[in-house]
C-alpha cells in the first residue's frame, strides 16, 4: 500500500518544489540585480520615461500655433515643459538618493511644514496668482508653481507613516490616530479644497481610501468614507456655479455649446477626426484656436486626433504598465510604509490619468486636472516625477526574502503548553527517531511562539544538523494506519450487520 496517492505530494515536497522555483528567481538576475526586483523597476522607468517623450512632442504640437501667435516663439511652451521635466527628473533621482525611510522619518515633519507654507503662500498678496476663479500658484520670481501637485507627495508619505502606525505596529489607538490624521492629512486637503481645487481633493482622497483599505481599515468603513466622499462632491458642484454648469453640461454639451460646452465638443471634434490612425503628427486642426487649452486639459483629444485610437491606446497602455510595476514593487517592498508609499503613489497617477481622460471623452465632469506626464505644465511633471522616484526608492530597498512578513514567520518556532521545545532544530530531510516522534504525538499541545523572544537553550541532538525549526508531524505513515484489531467490530448472526 502507497503512503501518498498517485499525483499527489507530501507538504515537505511542495515546500521543497516552492524553495527551488524561488531559488530560480532570485538566481535569475537582471543587472547584477534578481529579476523579480529589477523588472519592476525598468518597466516603470521605460513607461515613464516613454510617457514624458510622447508628452514632450505633443505638447510642441499642439501648443506651437498659440506659442507663435502669442509669445512669438513657437517653441516657448515645448522649451518650459523640458526644463521641468529636466527638473523634475533629477528631483526623481534625489529622492531615490534620500529613500522613502528617511523622508517617511526624520525629514517628514520638515515636509510637512512647508506644504503647508506653500498651501498658505496662495493667499498672500503679492506671492499667489489667479486664474480662471481658482487661486493654486505661488509666483516665486520667474517660475509659478502649483503647492497642491507637491502636497499629494507629502500627504502620501504622512499617510503611509499613520497607517503603519495604526495598523501594522499597533502603535496609535484609535482616538490618537484620527486626530493625528486630521491634522497631518486632512488639514492640507482642506487646504486644496479651499483653493478651490476639487479635482486635486478627489484624487488625493481616492487614493487614501486604496491605501486604507489595503493597511487593514474595515472595507465597510472604506466603502462608506468613499460613498459620503462621492455625495459630498456633487454636493459641493451643485453649490459653485462652475461646477454646477460643468454637471449640466455633461448631460447635453450641445445645449451650451457657445458656453460652457465649446471645448468638450471640439473635444468629440478630435476624436472623430481621428479615427483608427490620426492624421498625422503635427497636422491637427482643433490646435488652430478652435479647442481651448489643447496643450494642457485636452491634449489626450488632440492625441486622438493626430495618432487616432491608437495613440490613445498606447498612453492608456504606458498607465498600465505603471500601474503593474507599482503593484510589483509594492509587493517586494519590505515593510508596510514602503508598500502603502508604493500603491499610494501608483494610485496617485493612475487615478488623475483616469480622471482626466473621462472628463475629455464627456463620461464625467471636467475637473482641469492634466494628464501626469503629458499635459503642460511644470508643477505636474515634476511631481509626477518625483511620485515615480518615490516608488524606485521602494524597490531599491527590497531584499531576498527579508520582508517584513518573512522575519515574522521566520520567528515562529513550536513549543509544547508548558512552553519547552518539543524538538531540536534539525536539517530537512534527517530522520527523527522513532521513539522521539512517539513523545511528540502524545506530549502536550502544540502552539507557535515567537522564537526571537528569550528562551532557555534546548540541547541539540549529537549530529543534529543546523537550520530552520520545522513542524514534526509525528509517527510515520505506517505507524498511523490502523491496525486489524482497531476498527469496529460487527456481530455475527442474523443482525442486518448492525455495528454494536
């Protein structure tokens, strides 16, 4: 008789089978790196770094007639936008340089402060510039920035901190942590909202709730934040008037189409003469006056139009990508502030993207938001790069099965009730004596404690092997069958053979 069914395995083999595919991945290297860490890391350079190039040349395209007619230099928004990008990438690499430890640590209070500064330097006369009846840019000499594309940096870095705290450490009660989140993270989107600035809110606060969620919060208390988010959002649009004609427009465009649906229809206009392939780098019409702010809010139409269906396909694709290497990176990451950080800032990207693009193809209402990567403008370039320096500083600390989770399972060791050893640590695949595994079926209860907690030395077996503490499970196969004499017993005779 066969221990094991065919096509079957014990649990020592499958563990076995698991080491060796894992030891294959981390022997797998890319760069002198194991690949399950670096290619994370390449897809999210390639995909950000190919976004930030298609967006530098759409951005020359569909700005380079209002540049001419405007600023006499058909190159002055294309030349900007490369300086910030230049900027924004060698902020990346600092940030990699600094890691997310440190800014998450004794650089977070500091950050935190001058977000605030920034929020506040908005309504200082003289410093804070107005546009379109939202006051969101500091004037500081020659460069206007926007505070609220830098804040979501410094609110994703306070959050993932709390969450730890709260949830992964156990440090913070309840009533410490929701005030300490009121004032770290719902004081500057407060702030944001106050600007007005609904959209930045709405895809900061989206992005909290993912991270919430994934830390351990309830998910009814999630979906109920995100429910009471979503009515307290139309509520406020139907109070501004802006957004309240923004809602409506959304319903029949061509009902304002002199007001406040002009720009969604030559938006529709884009597209449709798009089709399949666009026509052609360079050759769009809408650009020549007739669709407001091209470069900027509705550049994804403009992608429509000159590279069709297939352009926009691929800028959604380059999003996805992100979106797999965040999610990769956030699973190496090797504590909880390093993942929530990494899904934050993943959250963060995608979030606006879809945001935006569901404004310009008319199945939301517009927001202003820009496309990360895309759209012009240096505040949101240069964030958006940082966002992605962020999560290399993520990857760049994962290490081989060194996770926060693995030093905990690795601290698990198996005591008997009254708290001793029950076996030594032995090497997998050396016998256990008969009669150990005898005392270990009949001792008392097996419970898994903390083995890094102090113990009083167990002696080791004489040529007892070193490595991990494993479960012993007791007789051999065999030893466990049931004997003949052991099952139940029938009576003879005319009983209908009713077991007694």
């Amino acid at each position: 008789m066969s221990a094991a069914p065919s096509g079957s395995s014990t649990p020592q083999e499958r563990r076995a089978r698991r080491a060796e595919r894992q030891g294959r991945r981390d022997r797998d290297l890319i760069l002198g790196v194991p690949a399950r860490f670096m290619r994370p890391r390449l897809v999210l350079l390639a995909a950000s770094a190919a976004l930030a190039a298609f967006g530098l040349l759409m951005v020359y395209s569909s700005s380079s007639v209002e540049a001419l007619t405007g600023m006499g230099d058909s190159l002055y928004y294309i030349k900007r936008q490369a300086l910030f990008a230049l900027a924004g990438f060698v902020a990346a690499a600092l940030v990699v340089k600094v890691g997310y430890r440190t800014l998450s640590g004794v650089l977070l209070k500091p950050l935190w402060a001058l977000t605030l500064a920034l929020l506040l330097l908005i309504w200082v006369p003289g410093l804070g510039s107005n546009a379109l009846g939202a006051s969101r840019w500091v004037e500081l000499g020659p460069v206007t920035l926007q505070p609220s594309e830098f804040a979501k940096i410094t609110v994703i870095l306070t959050a993932a901190q709390l969450f730890e705290e709260r949830f992964g450490a156990g440090r913070l009660d309840d009533h410490e942590f929701v005030k300490l989140l009121g004032m770290g993270v719902g004081l500057p989107v407060l702030l944001i909202l106050a600007q007005p600035d609904k959209g930045s809110s709405l895809v900061i606060v989206t992005s909290l709730l993912v991270m919430a969620y994934l830390a351990g919060a309830s998910g009814r208390l999630v979906m109920g934040l995100l429910a009471l988010g979503v009515v307290g959002f139309f509520g406020l649009s139907l109070v501004q008037s802006y957004s309240r004609a923004r809602i409506l427009t959304l319903f029949d465009p061509w009902k304002y189409a002199d007001t406040t649906g002009f720009q969604l229809i030559r938006g529709f206009y884009a597209f449709g003469s798009g089709g399949l392939t666009g026509v052609g780098i360079g050759m769009s019409r809408q650009k020549y006056g007739y669709l407001p702010m091209a470069y900027n809010d509705f550049i994804f139409a403009v992608v429509g139009e000159e590279c069709g269906l297939v352009g926009t396909l691929g800028v959604i694709v380059g999003f996805v990508a992100i979106a797999w290497a965040g999610l990769r990176i956030a699973r190496y990451a090797p504590d909880m502030a390093g993942q929530l950080i990494a899904l934050g800032c993943t959250s963060l990207l995608v979030i606006q993207m879809l945001l935006n693009v569901s404004g310009v193809i008319g199945v939301f209402p517009l927001s202003g938001k820009p496309i990360p990567f895309l759209s012009y403008g240096g505040s949101s370039i240069m964030s958006s790069a940082m966002l992605v320096g962020l999560m290399l500083s993520v990857s760049k600390e994962s290490r081989l099965s060194l996770t926060e989770y693995d030093e905990r399972r690795q601290g698990l060791r198996v005591v008997g009730k009254t708290g001793d050893d029950l076996a030594p640590v032995e090497h997998v695949g050396q016998a256990t004596p008969r009669s150990r595994r005898e005392q270990v079926v009949n001792g008392p209860q097996l419970r898994l404690v903390d083995r890094r907690a102090p113990r009083a030395a167990t002696p080791r077996e004489p040529g007892a092997l070193p490595g991990r503490r494993r479960i012993d499970l007791g007789p051999s196969a065999l030893d466990r069958l049931r004997r003949d004499d052991a099952g139940p017993r029938v009576r003879g005779g005319r009983n209908d053979g009713r077991r007694s």
